[in-house]
C-alpha cells in the first residue's frame, strides 16, 4: 500500500489561489501605475495649457507695450518734423527778407553810383563850375559807401 502524501489536494483546472491573487493584485497594480500615469500625463497637458495661456497672456501684453511705444515714438517723430519745418519756413522767410533788403540797397547803391558819376561828368564838362556846386558835388563824391 501506498503512503498518504501530504500535498494539497490538486485539482485538474484550477490553479492555486495563491498565485492567482498574486497575479492579480500585479496586474491590478500595473493597471493602477498606468492609470496614475496617465493622470500625469493628463495634468501635465493641462500644466502645459496653462503655461501656453499665459505665454499668450505676456506676448499679447508685450505687443500692446511696444504698439504703444511706436505711437509714442510716431507722435514724437511727427512733432519733431513739424518742428523742422516751421524752422525752414522761418529761415525761408528770413532768407526771403534779407533778399529783399539786399536788394532795396543794390537799388540806393546804383542811385548813389549814377548820381557820383553825372557829378564827376559835370565837373569834367564844366571845368569852370561855382563853387558851391563844386563843394555838393565833392561832398557827394566822398560819401562813406554804407548811406
């Protein structure tokens, strides 16, 4: 006769409990990892939304600031060329008024020049002239040339 054998009763189809549940609670675990993962992964996505939005958010205020810095400088360029050419229409009008004073005392200038030469024709002409009209005629002649 044989002994008894003290192994668990086997039974063809079933597989032990121990192992089982072993195996469960990895795959469990597993499932739980990869659950948790993509939680992570969920939250990072969300994380970098956030991060996007509020890059958005600075970039948007960054235009604003440099939309209004170029108005700025728009408005100040614009001043300074009106500046420039209310100066050019004043140095044009100046220019324009000493023209005109040049020209008035080219006018005096020739007068004063025809009259000294009809003087110097007379005094040639006329050797025998009076002498209060030689006196004028000298004193004409020798006028300083600002009058």
């Amino acid at each position: 006769m044989k002994k008894p054998s003290s192994k668990p009763n086997h039974q063809p189809g079933k597989k032990p409990s121990g192992s089982l549940n072993d195996k469960n609670l990895g795959k469990a675990l597993d499932v739980a990892k990869q659950g948790l993962a993509a939680v992570d992964s969920v939250a990072g996505v969300f994380k970098e939304k956030e991060r996007t939005h509020q890059t958005v958010a600075q970039a948007q205020a960054d235009v604003q600031k440099a939309q209004e810095e170029t108005s700025r400088c728009r408005i100040g360029a614009q001043k300074r060329r009106d500046e420039l050419m209310a100066e050019d229409r004043k140095d044009a009008r100046a220019h324009e008024h000493a023209m005109a004073a040049l020209a008035d005392q080219r006018v005096k200038d020739a007068s004063i020049i025809r009259a000294r030469e009809q003087m110097l024709d007379r005094l040639l002409n006329d050797p025998m002239a009076n002498g209060p009209e030689l006196i004028q005629s000298l004193a004409l002649l020798s006028k300083p040339d600002g009058d």
